[in-house]
C-alpha cells in the first residue's frame, strides 16, 4: 500500500517580492524539490504597501483572497506566506523627511526615524492578519523580511529611494539601516501575534550567499556589498531562476517548511520507493 499525503493550500500575499522576485515560484519550487505536495497560489502586487492592503475592503482583503483562491479551503490555507512593509518605507512621506533631516547626523540619528515607521507599519500588519485568523486561525503565517538589493550606476536611484535620504549611495549605510527597520518590524509583529500561528525567519543575506559573496549566509549578510545585479530583478528583489532566487528556495525549505513539513516530504518518498517496488 502506497503512503499518500492530502496536498497543502498555500496563499503568498503581498508585494512585489511575491510576484517580480523571488516571487512565489520560488517557494512552490521548495515544496517541488522536496516532494510535498502543495497548490501555491498568489494575490501579491508589486508596488503595493502593508497600510494600502489594510485600507481595502474594510481590513478584510486576506480573508477574501482566500477564499477566492481557495473556495473548499474551510479553515482556510494551510500556509501563508506574508510579504508587506518596504514600499511603506520609500512612500512614507514622514519617515523619508525625518531621514533627509537626519542626513549629516549620527546613524542614531536616522535610527530615531524607525520607531515611528514601524509602529504605523506593523498597525496596518495588525488589521489585516487579525482579521485574517478571526475566519482562520489555524492558518500558519511566515513572514521572510526583505534582501540586499544591487548597487551601483543602473540601481542607485531605486535603492536610494529606501533610505537614500540619509545614506545616499553609501552602501553600508543603507544596508544596516535596512536591517535595523526589518530587525525593529519583525519584533513587532512577532509581539503582536505572539498567540497566533505566526512565524518570522529572516532571509536577508540568502541573495548574496547564492551569489557566492564570501561570508554571506541565510540570516547573515555581508554589509558593504550588494547582489551581482545579473541576479536581481529590478535592483532589489533577488532574481527567480538566478542562484539569489535558489538560495530563496533552499531557504525557504531549510529555515522554515523542513520543519513544518519535513514528514511529508519522507511520507512521499517513501510512497514512491513502496510504488516502484
């Protein structure tokens, strides 16, 4: 008798991370890779912002898009993938004008700009995921965080647009900042959702460590480097299909759904051994 798995329901929300790179090819490739069965499906928009999602449909536009996407899904996806918050970032009118006030000053001084950013970010995270597991709260939710974009002559006026106020095209500077801003974000959201199926793993530094950039890993970049723009899309995303895009994917197995699904992936290998014998 062959072991069999029920396929898992997977809903990547979003920005452009979602769907210009890596986008969710890379995380449906994880499940691929490692044999589990898994309909990942996506509603993610580039540009888009975590404040502009909570403002749609009354705060409820999660919970439509899974049920749109998974209409025999009762208790909703089993996993999501939730990727929002750096285009709040570079469209925030008062945090760009506190950084270029902060320009010439101390890096503490660009760090006093945080706080602020992200308390009114992570309130906009907070009405669309408490929503969400109000009609499924069993649904589990990973949050990635962001990578080291590319620098550099063709990059510079997209990276610049993040923190470009302070650093300029110090690329040390607006790297650090912008693990500052996804170190302060994420412990925000993991306090607020502390008792919900919330997790967050931070990729930053996967890009670079699929690009060969000694001493980067999965967690841990490299400060004063960027990513071979050969590897991103549109400077800032890590490119799908490139070793920044496959590091995403090995990521995603190694730092979070080995430990989720790990057992279904063995159940589905042994399924095929017991089929071919």
């Amino acid at each position: 008798m062959a072991l069999s798995a029920a396929e898992l329901n997977v809903l990547v929300v979003g920005d452009s991370f979602g769907d210009t790179g890596p986008t969710y090819r890379a995380l449906d490739d994880a499940f691929k890779k490692n044999k589990v069965s898994a309909t990942v499906k996506s509603t993610a928009v580039g540009g888009t912002t975590c404040c502009h999602w909570a403002s749609q449909e009354s705060g409820m536009k999660l919970v439509n898009d899974a049920k749109k996407e998974f209409p025999d899904a009762t208790e909703g996806p089993d996993y999501m993938w939730f990727t929002l918050g750096a285009n709040d970032q570079w469209s925030d009118d008062d945090f760009q004008t506190c950084l270029k006030n902060a320009h010439g000053g101390s890096f503490q001084d660009a760090l006093e700009c945080v706080p602020a950013e992200v308390e009114r970010v992570s309130g906009c995270a907070q009405t669309l995921l408490e929503n969400y597991w109000k009609v499924f709260p069993k649904s589990k939710v990973l949050f990635t965080g962001y990578d080291i974009p590319t620098f550099g002559l063709l990059c510079d006026s997209v990276t610049e647009a993040f923190f470009g106020k302070f650093c300029g095209s110090d690329i040390s500077c607006s790297n650090q900042l912008e693990i500052e801003v996804q170190k302060q974000y994420s412990a925000a959201l993991t306090q607020k959702f502390a008792k919900h199926p919330f997790t967050y793993e931070s990729f930053i530094g996967a890009a670079q460590k699929g690009s060969g950039i000694a001493g980067a890993d999965v967690g841990k970049p490299v400060i004063d480097q960027g990513v071979p723009e050969k590897n991103t899309a549109w400077c800032v995303h890590p490119k799908y299909g490139t070793p920044a895009g496959d590091a995403w994917t090995d990521a995603f197995w190694d730092k979070y759904l080995k430990h989720e699904v790990g057992d279904l992936a063995q159940a589905n290998v042994s399924s095929i051994d017991l089929a071919i014998v």
